[in-house]
C-alpha cells in the first residue's frame, strides 16, 4: 500500500513538476506584461471547465457501478457532450471575455483555446476505472508524457514567437496529447452512449460539485480576475507567478491523497478517515514550512530579479494555500459518503470575500492586503469543512484534548 501511494505520489508530482517549469520557463522567456496575458488564457479555460464540471471521473472511481461498460460508456458519452459544448461557448464569448479583462487585441487566442474542452471531451475514462483497483500507472502515463512534450515545446515556441502565445499553444498542445494518452493507455475499446437516465443521475451526483466548481473558480481566479482588471496586466503577472508556485505542490498533494484514500473510503472506515484528515493537516503545514525555508531562494534562482516584487508575498501565499490544502482531508472523506456538497460550503467563506478583495485593491492596499483578506476567509472554510464532517469529524480531537486535560489535572 505505501509503494502504491508513493508510485502515485512520485507521478503526480513529476507532472505537476513539469507544467511548473513550463509556467517557470514561459516566465523567464517573455516580457513580464506578457506574462500577465498569458495568466488570462488559465483564467479563460478554467471558467469553461468550472462550468461543465460533473465529477463524472469521480463517478468511475465511486461509484458501485463504475466497473460497468456500459455505465462507463454512459459517462464518456455525457463528457463528450458536455466538452463539445463547452468548446462552442468558449469560442462564442471569446471576444467579450478578452475586453471585460481588459486585453481585447487576444480574442483570437481565446477562440484558440476552444480546442482544449474540444481535446477533452473525447478522453477516455479507462485509466479513472483503473483507479479502483489501485492501479494507477495509466492515469500517470496520460499525465506525465503530455506535461513533458509541453515542457519540450516552449523553447522553440519562444524562439519563433516570443510573445504570450508561446503559453497559449503550449496549453493546446497538452490538451491534445492528454486525449491522445488516455486511449493509448487504455484497456477498453472507447465507446459513447448517450442515456438520459445516467445524465439524470449524474447531474443528481454532479450538481453540487458544479456549484462547488463554480465556488472553486472564484476561489482560485477571482483574486486574479480583479488584480488583472484594477491593478494591470504587471501586477497580475506577479500575483500569477505566486500563485503558481505555491498552489502547484497543493494541488498536485491534494490530488495524490484524493487518488490514494478516495478508494479505500468505500466502505467509510473510520480508522482510514482519521488518516485522510491528518494527511492532509500534514501536508498544509510542511507546504508552509518548505516555503517559508525555501520559498524567496528558490524564486530568486528561477526568475531573478525579475520578479524581485514577488519575495515578501511569498510566504503569506504558501500560509493560504497551506490553510486551504487543510480542508482537503474533509472534502475527501465527505466525497466517498456521496456528500458532495460539503466542499461547497466550505469555499463559501472564500468567495463571500471577493466584494471586499474588489474593495482592497481600489482602495490601494495592494497584493499584501488581497492575500490577508484571502488567509482569512481560508480559515472560515477550514471550519466549516470540519464541522460539516459531524462526530467522525473534529469531534474526536475535542475528546483527546478533553482527556489530556483530564490527566493533566489529575
């Protein structure tokens, strides 16, 4: 079991690696405005994604009946339609989409970007239905070779063109080859149905991780949205590059202890939740401890000086997304009750915020108060995830500190 998580740890890792140093190398080869540009088009894709999203990978994973073909085709034929669409708004709001961010001489590139839902709507799912039994090398496979051949092709890309379009290409580039990789490493035929009771279901099982997408894309592009639209495309750059650096390792630890519990939480064992929940505390706070180290070093050898205005933001982003990747453990062990909404209210707090996010940075109090505003909202959540979770929840730590007072008084 350890060698398991391991194997999946080490592969996320080396993928979320990779897309770094490609986001760290497009960095360092184009202008710092252009930089900011380019932290539009992730902004852009995940406004599609967040809208469409139905958890119907989870679905595989969770799900009694995820083993089944035709239950697997079901949701490859819901995704396939549902990314298709998606790919159609995208490209018909991509002119209004590049003027309200302030940036309208790119609505090309957002039309471009339609090829990404357009790629994934056609993945196939085998690799998730692998999942179940612990077996997790297609799933790295479909991830990791496409995060390197886009690594490999912001060199030549820079050379040619030199401009925010070396990110925009790259990300089209990995969408495809994502698609290409989940049917090379799949066991199954491919195969699409479209059901209308398993799209009934799914929405059923999907709709709070919807709303919850929703409340997630506030959370993680809010900030930016209003720095890009108040504060510039140079201070969105900034803003970006710290976000990047410190919500990467939590995104990518975050989806290794999701992978890794998620099915061992079918049968809601309470001894295997109790670990879900303190892995996740664990890796909040040596996320903030590494950065806190390693944090300005690490930057300055990268990038330089050339993002010199990042270093005293650095650690109070590392202590955000720390609190965040606490309520990880939480939204895990709720997601294999079937509890989907529990993540959602738990990033309530997060985007109740945002009205007084827009306030600070009229009010020119910078990146530094933005990030306090965010820290606090972070802990609101954190809370509330815990509370939601009931007696297996925080309950149990509240007895162990009750009964190491009742010793220590005895």
């Amino acid at each position: 079991m350890v060698k398991t998580g391991l194997t999946l740890l080490t592969g996320n890792v080396a993928t979320s690696l990779m897309l770094l140093l490609r986001n760290l190398g497009v960095a360092a080869l184009i202008p710092v405005a252009d930089y900011g540009i380019a932290a539009t088009f992730a902004i852009v894709t995940s406004l599609i994604e967040m809208a469409s999203h139905l958890g119907l990978q989870q679905q595989i994973v969770q799900s009694d009946k995820g083993a089944d073909p035709r239950f697997q085709a079901g949701a490859q034929g819901f995704h396939a339609l549902r990314g298709v669409v998606a790919a159609a708004v995208l490209f018909a709001l991509a002119a209004p989409l590049a003027r309200f961010l302030g940036v309208g001489h790119v609505a090309w590139a957002y039309q471009v970007l339609a090829i990404v839902p357009l790629a994934q709507a056609f993945q196939h799912f085998d690799m998730h239905r692998l999942n179940r039994d612990m077996v997790f090398g297609p799933m790295i496979l479909s991830s990791a070779v496409p995060a390197f051949l886009s690594l490999l092709a912001i060199w030549p890309l820079a050379q040619w063109l030199g401009d925010y379009s070396v990110m925009l290409w790259s990300i089209v580039l990995h969408a495809v080859l994502m698609m290409v990789m989940s049917h090379v490493v799949a066991r199954r035929p491919y195969r699409v149905l479209l059901d209308l009771a398993f799209m009934r279901s799914s929405l059923s099982f999907g709709w709070p991780l919807l709303v919850n997408g929703a409340l997630l894309y506030l959370v993680f592009q809010g900030d930016k949205i209003i720095v890009g639209r108040l504060l510039g495309m140079e201070a969105l750059a900034i803003f970006a590059m710290g976000v990047t650096l410190t919500l990467t390792p939590t995104l990518v630890l975050a989806k290794s202890a999701q992978n890794f519990f998620l099915p061992q939480l079918k049968n809601d064992d309470p001894i295997v939740a109790r670990a879900t929940l303190e892995a996740a505390i664990l890796i909040g706070i040596a996320l903030v401890v590494f950065f806190a180290l390693c944090g300005v070093p690490l930057l300055r050898l990268i990038l330089g000086a050339k993002y010199q205005a990042l270093e005293p933001l650095l650690i109070w982003m590392a202590v955000l997304q720390g609190i965040r990747v606490c309520k990880v453990g939480p939204a895990i062990v709720t997601l294999a009750r079937g509890k989907t909404a529990h993540a959602m209210w738990a990033n309530v707090p997060r985007v109740a915020v945002l009205p007084f996010v827009w306030w600070a940075a009229q009010a020119g109090v910078g990146l530094t108060g933005i990030i306090f505003i965010g820290i606090c909202a972070e802990i609101a959540g954190l809370i509330v995830a815990w509370r939601l979770l009931g007696p297996s929840g925080i309950s149990p730590y509240f007895a162990h500190i009750r009964r190491y007072m009742s010793r220590k008084e005895d």
